[in-house]
C-alpha cells in the first residue's frame, strides 16, 4: 500500500512541482529495515538487573504537573488550561 502512495507522491510532485512527501526510495528503506530497528529492554533489564525507570519518567512528570495545576485551581477545558471560577 505504501509504495502506491509513493509513487501517487512522485507523480503528484511533478505536476505541482512541490516536494516529494513520501518517495519510493524511503518505502524500500522501511520495507528492507522493517523489524531491525526494534529494541527490546527486557534483555539489558534482564542481564544487567537494571529497570529502566525513564521509560515511566514522562508519566510521573506529568502526574505531578497535574497536581500542581489542581491544587492551583486550574484545570482543563476544551484541551486548554483556564483558570477555574473558584
């Protein structure tokens, strides 16, 4: 499927004269690379007795943002923080 959407961008570039979004060189590159850029952490956890925490860093940072912003009063609205009426 990807390589008929490149070759739909290429012929599209060369009518509209703007730049190729998806060329066929890069679905081949994935289609050859597909499942050897993966990594596993288990293994390294595994071998070295080591847990990587960074993984659950984002989450953890953003709970304690969110609590800040409670007890702040803010909260969110539509997607955008507004300050609450209380």
């Amino acid at each position: 499927m990807l390589f008929v959407i490149a070759r739909l961008s290429e012929v599209a570039s060369r009518f509209t004269r703007r730049p190729v979004l998806l060329s066929l060189a890069t679905v081949r590159i994935l289609a050859r690379e597909n499942g050897r850029s993966r990594f596993d952490h288990a293994k390294s956890e595994r071998e070295l007795g080591m847990i990587n925490s960074h993984r659950d860093a984002p989450m953890h940072r953003a709970s304690g943002v969110l609590r800040t912003f409670a007890r702040r009063g803010w909260r969110f609205g539509l997607g955008a923080l507004a300050l609450s009426a209380t």
